[in-house]
C-alpha cells in the first residue's frame, strides 16, 4: 500500500491522504514530528556519552505528576484514561523518559554556568513596576500627557477614567513588574532610559496609543524564577549546538 492510499485524516467526511500531508511538510521544510524526533536522538546520544540514566524511581515519580495533574487520582481512573486514548501504561513510561533524559541534561548543560550568564546579562533581567494609560486616538494622549505633565492630573486616576485598556484600567493602568525582554525596543529604550516616577511616551500599539508611569525599578537579583529561565537559555544554546553539529537526513522525502 502508497502513503496515497493510507488516509492520515477525515475531516468532515473528506479524506487526506499520509503520502499529502507528507508532501506539503517536504515543500514546507517544516515536519514538527521529525524536529522533535531529531531532538529526542540527540539528547539519547548525549545521555549516552554522560553516562545519565533513568531510575526506576524517577520513572514512577513523572508518572505519578503526570496523573496528579490529569486528576486520576487511584488506579481505576489511569486505566479508564489510558484505555480512552488507546495505550498502555508501558507506552505511557516510555513517553515520560524522554522528559526526564530532557531534565537531566538541562541540569548537565546549564551547571556552574547560571551565575556567569546572568551576571554577563544583567541588563536583559531588570525589571520595572510600570502602569500605562491607552487611548484609540494619539490626539487624545497627547491631551491627556498635557495634562499629566503640566496641568498635574493624576496619572492613575485619568488612566482609571480614559485607558481603553480593560486588563489594567480598574487598577489605575497598572501593570505590574514588567521586564525588558516583553517590551518593543522602542518602549524599553524609553521606559529604563527615564527615572522612577516619569512619564514616557505615548507610543504606538496595535490597539493605539499609550502613555506609560515608571513606578519603580526593580534590581536584578538572581531569583528561582530566573535561574530556571537562565536554564532554559542555556539548555537552548545547547540543543541548537548540538543540531547544527549533527549529520541529519532526513531520508523519508525519497520515499514519496
């Protein structure tokens, strides 16, 4: 049987062939499935070359967190959930290995290495307690600034009465602890180049116009949160090191 006799999917009754879907993932060079396949060997090879294996211990406990947080709490409610999308508890282990192997070398790769990234990239942690005023209109934001900056209006009080923003308005425009890495490169010029209590902007958004307070500035520190990012970073670094070094074919395009 040819991959265009094999049906990959229905979709309101109308059948798509593997050997289609297949083709268009060759004329994309985009087939997530390989990517992650690829991914998976790769971290097998460098699992193998550390000597990291997977306990029997570390494999009940991923088994045991992926249930708690499916909400099968006995036995009874794993077996009616494996039996529903069709496997067994082995391939449900073998499914929990590869995030294991993943977690043991993101340790592996990131060890000793997390305080010099983060004391060679400080800048990219700082953060800022900001609150934003957003208007549709940039007439309109250019008034309210009037009045902010030279009329003494309380920034807070006009964004809670003119932001069209309705995530932060109740509170005033406030948006909390922001750090560089969401803001465009326009706003975080502005917004960590001015000082506590300013006003910057207005700047262009999707959805109009904003003005925003700088509340505060927050220190970089070296928190769980950021080490586990820092290690996210590196782990990164690595895997596309390690790709690019790696001798891929992908040999299924010549078979269709």
């Amino acid at each position: 049987m040819s991959l265009r006799e094999i049906t990959a999917l229905k979709v309101n009754g109308q059948e798509i062939s593997l050997g289609k879907i297949l083709n268009q993932a060759r004329i994309h060079n985009s087939f997530p499935l390989l990517d992650e396949r690829i991914e998976l060997e790769l971290l097998n090879q460098a699992a193998m070359e550390l000597s990291l294996e997977v306990t029997d211990e570390e494999l009940q406990a991923a088994v045991n967190q992926l249930r708690l947080s499916l909400g099968l709490y006995s036995a009874a409610d794993t077996i009616a959930w494996l039996e529903r999308i069709g496997i067994e508890l082995d391939d449900l282990e073998e499914m929990m290995i590869p995030k294991i192997i993943r977690r043991k070398i993101r340790e592996n790769v990131s060890k000793d290495k997390v305080d010099k990234y983060f004391n060679e990239n400080i800048l990219s942690f700082e953060e800022a307690l900001l609150s934003q005023l957003v208007t549709a209109e940039e007439g309109e934001i250019q008034e309210l600034k009037y009045q902010i900056k030279e009329e003494g209006a309380d920034f807070n009080s006009m964004a809670r009465e003119y932001s069209i923003d309705e995530t932060t308005r109740l509170a005033g425009g406030f948006m909390g602890t922001v750090t560089r890495s969401v803001l465009d490169p326009e706003t975080e010029a502005g917004v960590f180049g001015a000082s506590a209590g300013d006003i910057v902007g207005p700047f262009k958004t999707d959805s109009g116009y904003r003005l925003i307070k700088i509340e505060n500035f927050k220190k970089p520190a070296l928190t769980d949160d950021i080490i586990e990012s820092i290690k996210d970073i590196l782990y990164r670094q690595w895997l596309v090191n390690q790709r690019r070094k790696a001798s891929v074919e992908v040999t299924l395009w010549s078979q269709l």
